[in-house]
C-alpha cells in the first residue's frame, strides 16, 4: 500500500505574470483516494491538468509509479495509465455515450469492429464498477449525473490506473453525489488510485484516506484524512492571512434600503443557482454574503443588478418594487441609485480597449448629464475622469490611455470611482480586491468603510473571507444557493469556514 | 479577442503593422506580374503615374474613391458593433432604386440641389432598409448576419435585374435601364477644383458626391466617437457582456448599426448613377460593396484610415486602367487580386507578423526603459 | 407522353445543373463539420476550374486537367486552413479573400497564357470527360418509361457525374463509418473533447480542409471539361454560395445536401425551361425570382421558420487551449 502511484517534484507553472503552480510536491499513494482541497485559484486545476499533459509545467519532475516520466500530450498520460474527469465535461454533446467513449481510441480506421468491441467492453466495466448507462444513449439527452459516469468510463475504457476527478460534485445534486462517492470507493477497492480535486471540506472528510492543502498557489500541507479535522482543514484553506485592518466606527444602520425576498435565479445552461434567497440591506451598514465561488454569488449579484432575468422572487428598493422577474435592466436600477460593482472586471465592468475617461461614464453614458446636444459631452465626461483620477489615486494619471494598459488595482479603482461617485443609495460590490495588489487593497476597503459611513447600503460580496471579516457588520454564509447562516463580524473564521463548507451550524458546535 | 493586447505604440500599431500587411500583399501581386511575363516594378510606376499623372487621372481616382468610401464605411460601422456587413454590394445596388425614385420624378421639377438631398434621402432609405431584414434576424432570430447579407446580395440581384428588364426599362429601349435623367438629376462635376489648382481635366466623372463621401466620413466619425449611440454600438463590439452590464439593448444596437451600416452602402449609388451616367443600368455597383470590406480592413475601421484606403484603391482602379492600356496581359482583374490579398494579409492575416513586431519592440524596449505611454489617439 | 419527355428533359439538365453544386456542398461539408466555415467554396471551384482548362488544354487530357484542378484548389484551401487554424484568423474575411484572389487570378492568368479574352482554348476529345454510356442504354430507349428513364436520364453523363453522385453514400460513409469521420465530427463539435482525446485538433481540421479542396477541384474540373468545354471566366457565377445555401439547407448532412442540391438545380433547371413563360395555377414568374429562390429559401431557414438550421457548435471559432 505504501507504494507511490505519482510524485510530483518542483512543479512550477506562471500563466503570463500569475503563477499558478509554485514549487508542487504531491505524493500519492497506490491505491487510495488523495484529495486536493484549495479555494478557487489556488492552482489545483493547474497541476492536474499538467499531469495529465493539457499544460506543460515550467520547471520540475513527475513520476509514475517510481518512474521519472515525460507527459506532454494527453496522449501521453493516457499511456502511462492517468485519466482525467474534467469540470467542464469533455464530452461531444450530440455523439452517443459509445462514440464518446470510443474517441481517440477507436483503433482500426473502420468503426464497425471497434464498436462492437467498445461496446461489450463498455458492459463489462459498467458491471464491474455499477456505472450503468445506456451506450446508444445521446449525451445532451443525459442528465448532467450520468454525463460525468461518461466521463468516468471513458477513463477506464482508456485503461486509467490512475483517476483524476476535477471538482465532480459542482453540478450533481447530493443524491448524484453519494452515488459518485459510492463508485470512487468502488474503484479504490479495486485497486485504482483516484485524486479528488475540490472546495468541499465535507467530501474530503466523507471519502479520502489522504488530503492535501493548496492555497494560492503553493502545497501547504498534506494530512492523513482520520487524523484531522474540518477545522484545522478550513483553517490550512483559508490560511492565517494577515489581516488587513481597516479603522472602521460604529455602523449606525438606518431604514432599510434593498430588500430581497425569496430570489431565485437559473443560470444560463438552466441550473437553478439562487434558491429562494431573502435578507435586507440597510442603510449605513455593510452586508458581506461570504461563500465559496460558484454558490450562487454571481447569479445573486446579476439578478440584483437587472443582469439577469430572475426566476421568482422580490427587490424593493427603497421600499418600492423593481420588476427583476421581468422588464426592469441594468438602467432602470441605476436611476433609481443602484450602483454595481461587477465581479468580472475585464468583460463586464469595464472595456479594456476603451480609453480610461469613455469607461468611467460605462452605463450612466445615457444619461442627461452626459449629453451635449446630438453628442456626448466628452469634455464632461474627460474632466470627471481627471477628478476621479485625482481623488482615487489612479496610476497613471491619464484619462486617455486605454484601459488595457492600466494594472488589476487600478482598472478595479476606475470601475469603483465611476459606481462610487454617482452617489448611489444602495451599492453592490462582487469580489473588489481579486487580482489587486495590496497597496490598492487597502485603500478601495477604505473607500468602501467612507460609503458605510455616509449612509450608503453596501451589499458585499467575496470570496476572501479575511475582507468579509474586516468589512461587514453583518456576515451571511452561502452555500448551494441558499443562504444558511447570519453571523456577527466577530464571528470566528472556523465558524464562517465550515458554514461555507455547507457543515451544518449544529454539527460546528459539536 | 485571442490577439494579446498589444504594448506596441499607437504608430505601430496603425501604422507600422498595416503597412507590412500591405507591402506582403502587394509583393505577392508582383508575383502574379511576374507569372504573366511582366515587371512588377515598371507595372507599379505606370499604375501610379496613371493615378496621379495629371488632373485628369487624379480626378478618376478620387471617383473610384468615392464609392469606396461609401461602401469602406458601411463594412466599418458594422465592425464597431462586431457585425460583419458583407452585403455591402446588395444594398448599395438597391440604394440605386432610392436614387432613380428621386431623379425619374423630380429631375424636370426641380434644380440638382434640391433633388440631391432627396436622393441622399432616397438612397441612404433604400439601403438601409435593405439592410433591415438581416439586421432582424440576426437580433431576434439568431440567424448570421454573414450568411443572411450574402444571400441577400444575391436577391438584390436578382430583384434589379427584374426591375430593369420588366418594370423601370422605358418601352421600345432594349438596355436594361431606366431613361437618362434631365438635368435636373445631373450632379455637378468637380474637376474645377483640379483645374484651379493647374491640374487641368478634359472630362472626368468627379462629381460633388466625393464631397458627400468626405462628409460622410466625418459624421460616421462624430458617430463613432463622439455619440451615445456610438459609444453604445462600441460597446455591443468590444464586449456583449458589458453592453449588458451597462444596460445596452442589444437587439436595437444590432439593427440601428445595420440601419446605419446599409444606408452609407446605398448612398454609394448617389455617384455613378446621377454623377456619371445619369441613368440606373445593371451592375453598376461593380464590386464596391467588396472593395469595402478591403477598405475598412485596411483602413482600420477609422473614417482617417477609411478615406486614404479607398483613395489608394481608387488609384488601383485609375492606373489599373492605364496599366491595361500599356500592358495588355495586365487587365483591370489584378485590382481583385490586390483586393483579396489585402483581406487576406489585412485581415484574416493580420496577426501574422504582429509577435515578430511585438519582440523585436520588446527587446528594444529592455535595453531602453521606460517607454513613454502614448495615448491611444485613435480609440 | 409529351409532358413526360419535357419532365425528363428537365430532370436530366437538374442532374446537370445540380452536380458543381453538389460537389462544392460536400466539399464545404467537410470543412464546416470540423468547425471550419468556408465562404471561399466559389473561389476554390472557380481556381479549380481554370486550372483543369489551362493544364487539359497544354496537356490534351482531361485527367491532368483534374490533377491540376486538385492541386490548385487543396493549395487555395490550405491558405485558408493555415488563417484559420495555425493564424487563427477571422475564418469569413479568409473565404472573401481567397474568393477575390481566385476571381481576379483566373482572368489575369488566362488572358496571359492563352489570350481569348480570359477563357481557355476550347477542349475537344480527351481533353474533356464526355458523355458514358450505361451498358444496353440505346438497345433500352425504346422501353417506354423505364427504358427513357434509364437512356436519357441516368445514361450519358460524364465520369465526374456518377463520381458526384457516388461521393454522397462515400461522405455519409467516412463521417458516419470511419475513425476518422468520427473525429472529425468530434471536432467540429467539441474540439477541446478531441485534444483531451489525445487527437491534434490542428491536424484533423488541416485534413478536413484538404478534402475540401479536392472536392471544390473537382466541382471546377466539372464546370470546364464536363459542362463546358474550356474554362470561361467567372463561370462558378455564384455556384459556390447555392452550394453553401443547400449545406445549410441540408443541415450538414450528406444525404440532404444531395436533395437540397437537386432542388436547387431543378429550380434552375425550370427557369430555364420556363424563359418566363406562364406556369399553370401561379401564372407568369419572372425568371430572376426563380433564380434568387434558392437564397430566399435559405434565408427563411435560417430565420429559423422551417425548421433550426444549427451549424457544428465549434464552428468559426479559432481552437484555443483554455487557460
């Protein structure tokens, strides 16, 4: 049993100026189920994809049971016996399960025999590891649970000893799920190794023998899975950060601002991602909605906003109704003081090819103040710019660069000083400091304190637990698209942690 | 949106790049020269000297150019809104109904000057609401709007060739083509202006509509640049999801741009058919609609970089002319060649010689620092 | 018995008229199926032809006229493979290029070498793929119905015709039957699928685009040494655009494509016929709307009216890795 199915020595990877993969070592072990646990970005997809040869690390050494390797092709992890279960299913949505499983190891040109043969395979490794599935079956027929057992015979049909599952959990419903851990546990016994990639603290503890950390980047621990706890798991995730301080009052909440009652939101492929949401934003207070990514943060933000058409579901603004169900977009909130800080900087809230000035009038371009006759008041709108610059401290400070050539920090201050300086009544916030240094960091959390302070309702949205600390004067927990706790911000990161991890609050305190 | 965003300088950028585009281009057309037995460099001097050797061959050009300019805006407005507008042939092919609609009615009516603007009225409608049709469907129906233009390039023409022979064709003429207007549908000539700065023309079909053209490439710049409606359609190209964000309609964009985009089209028609031959004949469009895309391509989708383009090919079409004269292997057909190759290394190519650029700036750059920011003067 | 032998007159200049088109649609098919899309089918086929009447006629035959056809077109189609796969270029700026390039290169290239005006010389002999002959088609004529049928319509046309014909169960067969037409749909589906896979996305497309170069030399070869006898210019005249109509027409599929193209060719076929003359029920249609017909159909397919037309969902888009 102690015998190393994959080592992996110095892994190092940078994509441009981010480096994804620093200096990875990972054993593990023949025959055991390793789970990878990080939060998003902490470079887990990175590394398995270079094992399994999508990537080529920059610098160090793999090894495949005991021997030194070189995978540069999927082709070649294929060979040396290493399958891989993709987060987005690499699957062909109109091809049948067989084809599916067939491509890239069809053997002879003519597909008659090789069919025939995949076929009675097929079967047999669906009753050897009860993944059952129609072969003639067409793959955007299947429910998403049955697409990624796909996945996972097309691994196996491949020969894979080694299997790796890239967060398998995000799209099945629990049921799906257990069934899924039900399988891996079977093919552990049969003597595969598997490697779990994934956020979900419950699913380490539930099924893995070991668990290795990553948090930004590097490999922080690796732990026996029976010797530890979700606690000190959640604490390695998170990490002991230093906490940035932000001189923060007394909040002194006032009336009630934005109001949201029982939201619900489907994402665009249909999955419901917002599941009857409610919770008030008053004014003079922060509210910071901590969550792992992909819980339905996102969805949230743009249902608010007027993005996203909502399912079901009501926001008052103000004490009056806004129609996000149906007509009401993005302008219409504006003017009734809804300011948007989008979590996606670089498509959504800003144009990068666009010079500085043009994007800090981006949304509020139609209105009247920005209008000259036929034209739009440029001058207005360059002047403005010049101020926001000054008063946010842009570098450089040049309103007629584009916005391309700006850093993360200060594209992000342009996106804050334009939403920030329409004086809105209700602000909304998704990820502000991600990608932003920290010189930029501290001031934007400044800024955000300032709003607070003169009334404004700040809804808060991160992924950074440290800055919902810091921040908020309120802290709710999402996880699956609900909202399943309310803490004070003195609660503890432990507490916040496993509530993020969907561990239920009872089974916390015990 | 795979090309980097480039840390080359403005001047690189639209200068420097293009040009390498356009001198590959026209060094793979002097390999054709070649092919047919002939100087590529002798063809290129008669080529220009037939362009630019006298007033009267500087006023062909600047005719050629006005269809050009037409059309290289209409390819270009689509651009900034990320629609590729290659019926840009069609509509300026209907935008010829919009003009004859004015000049058969009005041309014994009324002095040029008042019928002008009702052609530009006529034509801009004719082509816009050619445009109109694939517009919505591609906003409301998801059908693409290259596919859709391209047919309906194809039922333009078939719908003037009826138009011609069995509607507009006056009774017991046997051309396909509508009666020669009065003169009240004539445009005034321009080769005045040549004249009185010594470039004497005997006759050239250079007529007030270049000017319309010019006009037309300042209001399609105030457009661009200086509108809301501009600022939006921009918005809509450079990234759909932040015209979401910044609660942009996307469907009305879409069909506004391509209202905008078929009526520069149709407006072309204003200059061969009440400058030139003061009558509507079959093809007269002749392949401008194309040339556009070559024109907004090179020139960079800019009215400044649109007008020079289309002048340069409209030296293509003058001295292509002369260069048949003086070589006959070497017809008008090489401006084709010149134009696909210009697509081809403009643009499905455009990005071929952009690394090696880039690193031979970059490592100019390492040795000198602290390259000075240059504002990005174009948008 | 006079209307069944305008109807056979008919259907036997459908079969003609329909061929390029078939020929050039299939050629597309290949492409477009591995996430390809190429407008440039007229400017291949037109390449293709002029190539097959300049190398028939130095060479006096037909078969080196073909190769040349082959060769000219799979080069052209290569260009665009190599901007839209290895460049990652716009994939319908490259088509409108190559469609000037082969448009102005024929004239230029055929008043250079043969001077008639753009056209090659006129092919007679072995210079051209003439007419066959079914085995006992004249001893059969006199059958009626059946006998006229097999004579007059599927008797006496040329090689290239029954090879037209034949490439549609062989397509069906290679995308449907073959590793390699399994890939090739995978690609132009999924191509991110193909590369986990272990399968060069770069080279499966490069391949795919060949056969469409083949296929377009081919239809070129067809329009001047079959049709006609000599290349004249400009003589796609469009054909490369019905054919890419009739792929979307056909969504994609082989055997489709085969009745899109003969309806396309029949519509041409009958305005021919009809020069205009009235049709029974309808009255007088004017030529050109039979002629612009076959667009006016495609777009109202594609407005989504009769039925999806949905095109390979990795289609136009260059392949990168995701990061």
């Amino acid at each position: 049993m102690a015998e190393a199915a994959i080592e992996l020595i110095g892994i190092n990877k940078s994509f441009g100026p981010v480096r994804a993969n620093r200096d990875i070592n990972l054993e593990v072990k023949r025959g055991t189920i390793h789970g990878i646990i990080g939060e998003n970005g902490a470079g887990k997809s990175t590394l398995m994809s270079i094992l399994y040869g999508f990537y080529q690390a920059d610098s160090g050494d793999i090894r495949v049971a005991g021997q030194p390797v070189t995978i540069n092709t999927p082709n070649d992890a294929i060979a040396k016996g290493i399958g891989m279960v993709h987060q987005h299913f690499m699957l062909v949505q109109n091809f049948s399960v067989l084809e599916n499983v067939i491509l890239g190891m069809e053997g002879e040109p003519l597909l008659n025999a090789s069919i025939a043969k995949a076929r009675s395979e097929l079967e047999r490794l669906e009753r050897e590891y009860g993944l059952e599935v129609d072969p003639d079956a067409i793959i955007e027929e299947l429910p998403v649970g049955l697409q990624q057992r796909v996945e996972i015979l097309k691994a196996l049909y491949r020969g894979a000893d080694i299997l790796i599952l890239d967060e398998p959990t995000g799209v099945l419903t629990p049921a799906e799920a257990d069934h899924l851990f039900r399988i891996l546990g079977q093919l552990k016994d049969e003597g595969k190794t598997v490697v779990l990639i994934t956020h979900k603290l419950r699913e380490i503890m539930a099924i893995t023998d070991t668990v290795s950390v990553m948090r930004q980047g590097t490999m922080v621990a690796t732990r026996t899975t029976s010797e530890t706890s979700v606690e000190e798991l959640a604490e390695l995730m998170v990490g002991r950060r230093v906490l940035l301080h932000v001189e923060k009052g007394e909040a002194k909440p006032g009336e009630i601002k934005l109001s949201v009652r029982n939201l619900t939101v489907r994402d665009s492929r249909g999955v419901t991602m917002v599941k009857g949401v409610s919770f008030d934003v008053r004014a003079g207070e922060i509210v910071g909605i901590a969550g792992v990514a992909g819980n339905g943060q996102s969805e949230l933000l743009e249902a608010v906003s007027g993005i996203r058409r909502a399912v079901s579901g009501t926001v008052m603004l103000e004490g009056s109704p806004v129609d996000v169900t149906g007509a009401a977009g993005p302008g219409d909130l504006r003017d009734r003081g809804l300011a948007h800080v989008p979590e996606d900087r670089h498509y959504m809230g800003l144009i990068l090819p666009f010079e500085e000035y043009e994007n800090s009038i981006l949304g509020y371009h139609d209105e009247p103040q920005y209008q000259k006759g036929l034209f739009l008041d440029i001058d207005k709108a360059r002047t403005e710019a010049a101020q926001q610059i000054e008063k946010y401290d842009i570098r450089p400070p040049n309103p007629r660069l584009k916005t391309a050539n700006f850093s993360g920090g200060n594209q992000q201050k342009i996106v804050l000083a334009r939403e920030m300086e329409q004086d809105p009544t209700v602000l909304i916030v998704g990820q502000p400091t991600r990608g932003v240094d920290v010189g930029a960091i501290e001031f934007i959390h400044k800024r955000l304190i300032a709003m607070r302070d003169q009334g404004k309702a700040v809804l808060l949205v991160s992924v950074e637990l440290d800055e919902i600390r810091s921040l908020s004067d309120r802290i709710l927990v999402m996880f699956d698209g609900r909202i399943v706790g309310e803490r004070g911000p003195d609660a503890g990161e432990g507490e916040l942690g496993l509530l993020m991890a969907g561990v239920e609050a009872k089974e916390a305190a015990e | 949106m795979s090309a980097p965003y480039a840390k080359l300088p403005g001047w690189a950028d639209y200068g420097l790049i293009p040009l390498i585009n356009l001198i590959v281009a026209f060094a793979v057309a002097g390999i054709v020269v070649l092919l047919v037995g002939e100087n590529p460099l002798r063809a290129a001097v008669i080529l220009v000297e037939g362009a630019f050797g006298g007033g009267q061959n500087i006023a062909y050009t600047l005719f050629y150019a006005t269809n050009f300019i037409f059309t290289g805006l209409a390819v270009a407005v689509a651009f900034h809104c990320g629609l590729f507008n290659i019926g840009g042939e069609g509509q300026a092919y209907v935008g010829g109904l919009g003009v004859v609609a004015v000049a058969l009615t009005l041309d014994g009516t009324f002095p040029w000057w008042v019928n002008f603007p009702l052609a530009i009225l006529g034509s801009a409608l004719a082509g816009a609401l050619w445009a109109l049709i694939p517009a919505f469907l591609q906003a409301k129906r998801g059908s693409h709007i290259v596919i859709t233009t391209i047919m309906f390039n194809f039922i333009a023409a078939s719908l003037m060739v009826y138009l011609l022979v069995d509607v507009l064709k006056p009774a017991g003429s046997m051309a396909p083509q509508t009666r020669t207007f009065l003169e009240g549908a004539h445009l005034p000539k321009l080769n005045w202006m040549l004249d009185a700065i010594g470039l004497p023309v005997r006759s050239a079909p250079l007529n007030v509509s270049f000017l319309l053209a010019l006009v037309a490439a300042f209001v399609v710049w105030l457009i661009i640049w200086r509108t809301r409606l501009g600022y939006e359609i921009r918005t809509q190209g450079h990234s759909p999801k932040a015209a979401r964000y910044a609660g942009i309609g996307e469907a009305r964009i879409i069909i506004i741009t391509m209202m905008i985009s078929g009526a520069l089209a149709g407006m072309m028609a204003l200059n061969p058919i009440m400058g030139d031959q003061h009558r509507l004949q079959l093809d007269f469009v002749t392949g401008a609609g194309f040339v556009g895309i070559a024109v907004a391509l090179m020139g960079r989708s800019h009215p400044a970089g649109i007008v020079p383009a289309a002048i340069l090919f409209g030296m293509l079409y003058q001295g292509g002319a002369e260069l048949a004269f003086e070589m006959p292997a070497i017809s008008r057909d090489m401006i084709v060649i010149i134009q696909g190759l210009v697509i081809l290394f403009a643009g499905a190519l455009e990005n071929l010689f952009r690394p090696t650029v880039q690193s031979i700036f970059a490592s100019f750059t390492s040795t000198t620092p602290a390259v000075p920011a240059t504002p990005g003067e174009r948008a | 018995m006079d209307f069944f032998n305008v109807l056979i007159l008919v259907l036997d200049s459908t079969v003609r008229l329909s061929v390029p088109l078939l020929l050039a649609c299939l050629a597309g098919l290949y492409s477009e199926r591995s996430g390809i899309f190429d407008i440039g089918l007229e400017g291949k086929m037109l390449a293709g032809a002029f190539a097959s009447g300049a190398a028939a006629a130095v060479s006096g035959s037909a078969w080196v006229g073909l190769a040349a056809a082959i060769l000219v077109s799979v080069f052209l189609a290569l260009v665009h493979g190599f901007a839209s796969i290895t460049s990652r270029g716009n994939q319908i700026v490259s088509g409108v290029a190559i469609n000037f390039v082969a448009a102005g290169a024929t004239i230029i290239l055929g008043q250079a070498w043969f001077s008639q005006g753009g056209r090659t010389p006129l092919l007679t002999g072995d210079g051209r793929f003439g007419a066959l002959n079914l085995p006992f088609a004249a001893e059969l004529r006199d059958v009626p119905i059946i006998g006229q049928i097999y004579s007059e319509l599927l008797s006496g046309h040329s090689l290239l015709v029954y090879f037209a014909f034949f490439m549609v169960p062989f397509t069906w067969w290679v995308l449907f039957r073959t590793r390699f037409g399994l890939r090739l749909r995978a690609v132009g589906e999924n191509p991110a699928a193909v590369d986990t896979a272990g399968i060069s996305v770069a080279w499966l497309r490069y391949r795919a685009v060949i056969c469409t170069g083949i296929l377009t030399g081919v239809a070129g070869t067809y329009l001047a040494l079959a049709q006609n006898a000599g290349f004249v210019k400009d003589m796609t005249a469009g054909k490369g655009f019905i054919a890419l109509a009739a792929l979307i027409f056909a969504k994609w599929r082989p055997v489709p494509a085969m009745f899109a193209c003969l309806l396309f060719g029949f519509l041409d076929a009958l305005s021919i016929r009809l020069q205009g003359s009235p049709l029974p029920l309808i009255g007088k249609v004017p030529v050109q709307f039979m002629q612009a017909l076959p667009y006016i159909l495609t777009v109202i397919l594609l407005a989504g009216f009769i039925g999806k037309a949905i095109p390979p969902r990795a289609g136009g888009v260059p392949y990168v890795k995701e990061r």
